[in-house]
C-alpha cells in the first residue's frame, strides 16, 4: 500500500514539474522611451499564481497583436493597469522604476 501511494506521489509531482516548466513564455521586454520594461511571466505565472488565462485573451492577444497604452490608459485600468491599480498588485502610478529600467 506505501508503494502505491509512493508512486502516485511521485507521478503527481513529476506532472507538476512539467506543468510548470511549460508555463510562462519567458522575459519580454517592452521598448518605451520613458525606459524599457521588462515583463516577467515567471514572476506572474508561477511567483503569483497566475493562470495564462488571467491575461490572454483578455488583456493581451500576443506580443505582435498587443496595442502600445499610455500611461494615462493604464491608470484608467487599460493593459497591465487592469491588475496594477493598487488593489490587486502595486499601483501603476508612482514609482516609475518599479517597471522602467533606463
């Protein structure tokens, strides 16, 4: 009985690994005069919990298809504003280094 728990252990917790690893899509970084800013989804998708679906397809279609948002329209809730407001993550307002790197 210790065996077959043991193996179903060890079964779940290799899929885990290979859920994990398969996740993200890696660093993207995001050209913007005001300094670059370099997207993690390591840190939102395994550091935060967060599920692919939790941003695509609703905030952002791919890196190609997504539209450039102001600052203004982020504040408004728009791109990574729809999480960055303060309530749910840190505010998009403020520390502008907090994101951009110059």
């Amino acid at each position: 009985m210790r065996r077959i728990a043991a193996v179903t252990a060890c079964v779940v917790l290799m899929g885990i690994g290979n859920a994990l690893a398969a996740t993200g899509g890696g660093d993207v970084i995001l050209k913007n005069k005001g300094g670059d800013v370099l997207f993690s989804h390591d840190t939102h998708v395994v550091g935060v919990m967060l599920a692919c679906t939790d941003c695509h397809d609703k905030l952002y279609l791919s890196k190609g298809q997504h539209k450039a948002v102001t600052m203004k329209q982020m504040q408004k809730g728009k791109s990574c504003g729809a999480c960055h407001s303060g309530k749910k993550a840190f505010s998009v307002k403020g520390d502008c280094a907090k994101c951009h790197k110059k």
